[in-house]
C-alpha cells in the first residue's frame, strides 16, 4: 500500500481527556506568546483533544468527550507546524494553535494541558507525525530514482533479415 492509498485512513496518535483553551490577547511582542498574561476569567472551552494523521497533514481536535461534537480544529500541513502550534514561552504546558474556518479566516487560541508529561507527549505525537511524513516522501522519492535509473543491459540485437 502506498502512501497515496491511505488518503481515506486516519491514525489516532494522541487521546488527552482533559485540556483547556483560551481566548488569548494579541501577541505583545514578536518574541510570542506568554500563558502568564492568559487569564482564569479567558477560559473558553474544556475538552478531549485528539491528534490525528490524515496522510501528510495532521489534525489537533478539541472535541467534547460525551457526544464527540468538534470544537475546533487545527490543520498542520507539511513544513508548517511552527506557524500552526507555537510553544508559549513561560510554560512547557501551554501552546498556541491557529485555527482556521475553512473561509480563509482563522484565530489564535490558548491551549493548556493539565500534566507536563501530556504537553511532552503532545509534542512527541507532532514530531512522529513528521518523522513519518518524510520517511514516507523519502521511499517515494527513491522508488522514483530506482524506475528512472534501470538500465537495458542487453544490447541493441539487430533482428533484420540478412
């Protein structure tokens, strides 16, 4: 199977129960953004978060842990995760994700893991992702080099009548 044929498969790589977003104010500086600055009151949503594989590009779903329903989703393409998760820059628990609305539009949001072994394994899951996705254009590329690289070992046989 090929990597173009898991287009309709999805792997789970990452299930945390229980994680908090934020409403986050503009960033103050170009260094990024700090969670300290983040306040209790901006608290918008509590929920599961779900990392998941979709071929070259991988999704952060917040979803309600009952019904499932989606919260938000953040949409990492390939050689684009630094612009789609930021770490925050006083915390290894908090990170920012830009989530966008299908219509070009999209918003900045505070995401808190509760444990710092969830945030290290949030990270993890992001890294693998990308391991996988250059392992994966890495084989293509090779199975192209080894097609366009065969060379006819037998020589031009004239068959012409004598």
């Amino acid at each position: 199977m090929s990597f173009d044929e898991e287009e309709s498969f999805e792997h789970t790589l990452l299930v945390v129960r229980e994680v908090t977003v934020y409403k986050i104010p503009p960033r103050s500086t170009s260094g990024g953004y700090k969670c300290g600055e983040w306040l209790q009151s901006d608290k918008i949503w509590s929920g599961r978060l779900r990392v998941v594989s979709c071929k070259d590009r991988c999704e952060i779903r917040l979803e309600d842990p009952n019904s499932a329903e989606l919260f938000a989703a953040c949409f990492i393409y390939p050689g684009q995760r630094e612009s789609s998760v930021e770490p925050a820059l006083d915390s290894s628990r908090y990170f920012v994700l830009k989530i966008e609305d299908g219509n070009g539009k999209h918003a900045f949001i505070g995401l808190g893991f509760n444990e710092r072994n969830e945030a290290f394994d949030f990270n993890v899951a992001l890294s693998d992702h990308d391991k996988y996705v250059s392992r994966e254009n890495e084989k293509e590329a090779n199975e192209k080099n080894a097609t366009d690289s065969l060379i006819d070992i037998h020589p031009a046989v004239n068959h012409r009548l004598k």
